[in-house]
C-alpha cells in the first residue's frame, strides 16, 4: 500500500462537524441574546407558546385524536373550573346582599369587602385546580388576551370562551336551586354611574387582571407557580374599585349566568361584554408594548441564583 506525500494531509482531517439544526439555531440566539446566556427567563411566548401553537396546527390539520381530545380536556377544565370558581363566589355575594336595609348590592363596606375577597380567592383556588389541565383562564376575556398573545390557538380559544359562559350558567343556576330568596348576585350599574363610565371601569378592572396574567403566567419566570395567587390578587383590587359602581361583572362569564338564573337583563347589558373585552385589548397592548421594547433588558438578572 504506497503512503501519502509528506506534505499532502488527509482530507478527512479537515472535514468539519455540521452540528444539529436545533443546535446551530440555539447557539445563533445565545450570540444574538448574550445577556440572557445566564438568567433562567426564557421567553415562552416567542419559544414555547410558538411551539405549542404549531403542535395544535399541526394536529388539526392531521386530524389526529390528540387533537380532539385535548381540545374536548380543555372545554372540560375550563367547563368545571368556571364552576369551581363562581360557585362559591357567587354564595358569597348572595349572603353578603342578603341585607336588605343597605342601599343596594356592595354599597356597605363591608359588603364590597366580603364580595371582593369570596371572587379573589375563589378564582385563586380555582386557578391552583385547573392550570395544569387548561391553563386556568375561566373567563372569555382573559382567553381572548391569550389569543392576542399568541398563547392559545384561535380554534381552542373559542371552545373554550364557549365552555365558561356554560360554566357560568350551572354556577347561577346550583346557587339559584341552593339558596333561598331572590337572585342577588346579579351585575347592576349603582352609585349613580351612566354606561358610559361603566364600560370604563369594567375595562380598567378587567385590565388589570389580563396584565397581570400576561407577566405572571404567560411569561416564564421563578414566580410563574405564583401566578394564581398573583391572579387572585388582582381580581381582589378590581372588585374593590367595581363592585359599587358597577357590580364588578370584569368577566362575561360571570354576567351572563346569573341573568339568566334571574330571568332579567337590563338594558345596558352589554357593557358587561364590551367593557370586559375592552380591557383585554388594553392589557395585550400593554404587554405587546413592553415586549416590542424587549423589558427583560432593563432589569436583568431577576431569575438569576446569583444575588
């Protein structure tokens, strides 16, 4: 077997590894993004969330049964854990209205505060239940921020907006049949506010909530599994600013279904949709707005272990 020339190098020797596809893209981003290299935020909504929608696309185009039925789960938990939520929330409002000498519903101190908190923990609770099966949303308004986001795909989002309006109806419906009296968890404009404030107030205090969902759940951080006390929180404030002016509706869900246990909807009910909406269009804009300016740069190191 004759040998090569001393100086002639096999060519095997400066053939050159070609890494993995994944590889290259991830070690293109880590360049482009440095500052993220050591901080444990990764972004879900461009990442996972893009990911997680392709799957979904692709499962309905394929017509697979994983499609079917996680959309069928989905319904399910958003179904259930509406019930979960308004349930309880709903009693509470009844026996805190059940005073009959006070001026209306949630005029008295203490009744805006009772009512507040059986909505904030209710929904809390509820959210600790059922983010692992569907993500928890239990509100047509917070599901339509999602869909904005990119973090619910559109066909999903629809059954499930479907799914809690349902909910909300069997929860009026069981504390209609469980208690005693008339219907007094309603949603009704007071404190002399026109509609036209009303769809504002409902708009801010649905806002709130949306936004907070937003930086608490759909961005991933060391606080995510906080998220549902966090969501708690802010449904909390939104009832103590709305429930005297407005009833705090903040969620169509939740008005809707106690109109119809009480067989009456008055004539500006539909500043109890707009309203809500409304504010899912302010806390997606917000929250577009933060991501356009890549925020996670102006105060870095917030996931980091080192202090």
């Amino acid at each position: 077997m004759s040998e090569l020339p001393q100086d002639v190098e096999p060519q095997v020797l400066h053939t050159q590894y070609v890494a993995p596809r994944e590889a290259q893209t991830q070690y293109v981003a880590q360049e482009a993004h440095p500052h993220v290299q050591d901080s444990y935020y990764t972004n879900s909504v461009t990442t996972k969330t893009h990911s997680t929608r392709t799957h979904d696309t692709h499962d309905e185009l394929d017509g697979s049964e994983d499609f079917g039925r996680n959309l069928l789960t989905a319904a399910l938990g958003e179904f259930f854990g509406t019930i979960f939520f308004l349930w309880p929330a709903f009693v509470i409002a009844q026996i805190a209205n059940h005073d009959e000498t006070t001026a209306g519903p949630g005029s008295h101190p203490g009744q805006l505060i009772m009512i507040s908190l059986g909505f904030g923990l209710s929904v809390m609770v509820a959210v600790f239940i059922f983010y692992r099966v569907c993500g928890g949303n239990l509100n047509p308004a917070v599901t339509l921020t999602l869909i904005l986001a990119g973090a619910v795909p559109l066909v999903r989002g629809l059954v499930m907006m479907v799914a809690q309006v349902l909910g909300g109806m069997v929860a009026a419906g069981l504390v209609k049949a469980m208690t005693p009296g008339p219907v007094l968890f309603s949603n009704a404009l007071g404190g002399g506010c026109s509609r036209s404030r009303g769809v504002f107030l409902e708009a801010f205090g649905t806002a709130i909530l949306c936004t907070t969902v937003l930086f608490l759940a759909v961005e991933k951080h060391r606080a995510t599994y906080m998220a549902p006390f966090g969501i708690g929180m802010a449904l909390l404030v939104a009832h103590l600013v709305c429930v005297f002016y407005t009833g705090a509706g903040l969620n169509p869900a939740r008005s809707f279904g106690p109109a119809i246990a009480h067989l009456s909807f008055p004539n500006y009910h539909w500043i109890y949709w707009i309203g809500p909406f409304l504010g899912s269009l302010i806390a997606w804009g917000v929250w577009k707005l933060f991501k356009v300016l890549h925020y996670e740069t102006c105060n870095p190191g917030q996931d980091s272990d080192r202090e």
